[in-house]
C-alpha cells in the first residue's frame, strides 16, 4: 500500500531551489536549521533525496492549511 495516496497523509512536495531560496531568505535561515524528515519516511516522494527540502501542506482548523518544511536526512 501507498501510504501517500491516504487521505489523512498531507501534501508532500520537492521545493526547487529559487523557491527554497525564498523561503530561507524569508526566514532569515540557513537550510541546516529547518527541521529534518529521514529519507526512509514513506509519505517522501520516490524521488527524494538527502537534502532536498520537502513542502507540507496540511489541513489547518485555524488557518485553513499549514504549510511546513522539512530537510530530508539520511
């Protein structure tokens, strides 16, 4: 089973890098102080890889919907 295609499993997406960029600078953060997902995490898209910067999108009660970032390790 694909656990990603599972309702309750927020959106995650592989940010490129001017977008990345733009979230940091934003921020004011380097890519090292996001918090970290592991590689073997299965909601992660196949093709992600150790360092990529992931994109959660969740449903929010407050706010609509979240949006959070994530680094992948290994």
């Amino acid at each position: 089973m694909d656990v990603s295609d599972h309702t309750l499993v927020p959106e995650h997406s592989l940010m490129d890098e001017a977008e990345l960029d733009a979230v940091l600078a934003e921020y004011d953060i380097k890519r090292t102080d996001l918090p970290k997902i592991k590689r073997t995490d299965p909601a992660l898209p196949d093709e992600a890889e150790v360092g990529d910067v992931v994109k959660i999108v969740r449903e929010s009660r407050t706010t609509d919907r979240a949006i959070v970032y994530r680094l992948v390790i290994e």
